[in-house]
C-alpha cells in the first residue's frame, strides 16, 4: 500500500515518517516550498520538525497530481483548509485518512463531513490519538485510534502503519474519535489558562474532568460512543494535551492565563493552535443542539479579550449541582 500525505508540518513529517518505516515509499505534499525542497536535498523538515532525521524514502512535493497514485493518503492539513485541498487534489476514490482535529467555521461540520463532501467517493476513516509529532518522528512508544466504517479498509491501513513503536487500535466510531481530537484543542486552552495564572494543580485536575463531562455530553448528542470517548482519542489525547507545555494549545492557554491578549499570541505562531479556531465553532454547534458547555465558553470568552479573573469567577460561581 502506498501512502500519500499532505500536509508538511509536524504532524504531517511525523506520519510520513511512520509510513516510510522499513523503507517504504511515501509522497509528501507540502505548500511550502522550502519544507520541499529540505525533506528532499537534506531528509530533515527544519522548518517544523528540525532535529529529526527522515527516511529518505519520503519524496516531497509541491504537486498535489503526485499523490494520484497512492493507495491511501493521510491528510494532516489544518482543519480550516481540508475542504479547499481536498477539493484541488481531486483524489477520487482514494481512502483519505483524516488527520486534523478541529471543525470548520461556518458550516459546524466535523472534518469527516467536509471530506464526504469535498472528495464523494473517498472511503473515509480518522486517526487520532495522543501524539506529540517529535516523539512520534523518534520512535518513542506510541498508540492512536484508528476508526473506519470499512472493516477491510481499516485492518489494510493498521497493518501498513502499524510497528512496535506505533499502535493503531480500531474502532468503527468515526464520529467519537473526531470529536475528542477536536474539543480537546479547546480544554487544552482553558488548563493552560489555569497554569498561566497560576491557579494550581487541583484546579487544573478539576477542569479536565469536567472538560471530559462536557466532551461526553456534546459527543453523545452527536451520535459518538461513551467508550470512544473515554478511548485513546478523547480522554487520552485530553490527558496529553492538558499537561504540557509542548502542547500549542495549552501553550496558547498559558499566555491567556498571564493576561496576553489573544491576537498577539496567535500572530507570533509559525505552526496553528486549532483549539482557537474550534472554540467559537464548538460553542455554537453545542448551542444549536442545547449542549451546556461552560468551560468552552469561557475559552471563547477569554479567546475574545475577557479578563481572565472575571472568567473564572464565573465558572466558580456556577450554581452547584449533582456531578453526573
């Protein structure tokens, strides 16, 4: 099976690297023509991924024609911009693996719902998972959920990207590991918010469960299952992204939470912090179906300009209720 990738950043370089393991061929496509022209004179993406040496059977590209040929291709562009690349690769049937976490502004659409309407006749299947892209370009240990309505497609895709480093577990729900990759961007922000104003670790401990509670209940509402989301790629990559600095997102948060506003942050960013996109979108799309959603909102609110103690006065002040 030969695998195709577009997206040259991190993420996208590390997938690549997965791929090529054992010297297998793979066709990475990135925008930047610098990211292409180092993966193929030097093996290294300094710009996103520098320090990683990459297997020199990834060929990179500027050509999205290039991936015609794939058996499969892992799309690992930024949320916002899958519909538009997908629609200028015209890949076909191609089985697209999807990436990106986050859902797309205006139309509320999880990235699954805009492949099946950019590429109709592509299979469609989700990896997702904790996964910081340089521990997973260095081979350190590594498990991800990899979901798919197609049973053949999915035990083909997991057996291609599978090592002893790198471990795909199956699932069927292709909604419930999308929506923890992308509402976990978002209570990444808010712990970032809660070590950045140095509210502590009990603090911080309490909002990521009731950052689980509010997953589950916008995942369950939207036909997910309570497993997945408890799985690899809702709990777990929560778990990841809310206790590290090397996460964008709790990074982001960090910064809001010292009370730097949010326009300087993001301006500053050579790689995206999806949760800031997500949040807005989330926030309506749990409004729509009568979610509650507090700590997403109160993301949004500080994403906004709000002032971070007035923030979590509000949530502390919520009336108290049963837990479940």
């Amino acid at each position: 099976m030969r695998i195709g990738v577009i997206g040259g950043g991190a993420w996208g370089t590390a997938l690549a690297q997965v791929a090529a393991r054992g010297g297998k061929a793979v066709t990475l496509w990135a925008r930047e023509d610098d990211v292409v022209a180092a993966i193929n004179d030097t093996h290294e993406n300094s710009l996103f991924l520098r320090g990683v040496q990459l297997s020199d059977t990834i060929r990179a590209t500027g050509d999205l024609a290039a991936l015609n040929d794939c058996d499969a291709i892992l799309v690992v562009a930024p949320a916002q911009h899958v519909r538009a690349v997908l629609t200028a690769a015209d890949t076909g049937a191609i089985p697209l693996v999807l990436c990106a976490k986050g859902i797309e502004a205006g139309t509320r659409m999880l990235v699954g719902e805009v492949a099946r309407e950019a590429a109709p006749h592509a299979p469609i299947a989700v990896l997702s998972g904790p996964t910081f892209a340089h521990e997973v370009a260095a081979g350190q240990p590594t498990a991800v959920t990899l979901a798919c309505a197609d049973t053949a497609l999915r035990d083909a895709l997991s057996a291609r990207l599978a090592s002893p480093a790198f471990r795909p577990y199956a699932s069927s729900d292709v909604v419930g590991a999308e929506i923890g990759g992308a509402v976990k961007n978002v209570l990444a922000i808010a712990c970032g918010v809660v070590e950045g104003a140095g509210l502590g670790l009990n603090a911080r401990a309490a909002l990521i469960a009731r950052g689980f509670a509010e997953m589950t209940r916008f995942g369950l509402a939207k036909g997910a299952r309570a497993e997945t989301l408890a799985g690899l790629s809702g709990l777990g990559d929560l778990v990841l992204t809310c206790s590290s600095t090397n996460s964008r997102n709790f990074s982001l948060g960090v910064g809001l939470g010292q009370g730097i506003a949010a326009e300087g942050l993001l301006a500053n960013r050579q790689t995206v912090a999806e949760g800031a996109h997500t949040a807005p979108v989330l926030r309506d799309a749990a409004e729509a179906i009568g979610v509650d959603m507090p700590v997403v909102a109160a993301v949004c609110d500080l994403l906004a300009g709000a002032d971070v103690r007035e923030i979590v006065s509000r949530l502390l002040s919520r009336p108290l209720r049963a837990e479940v």
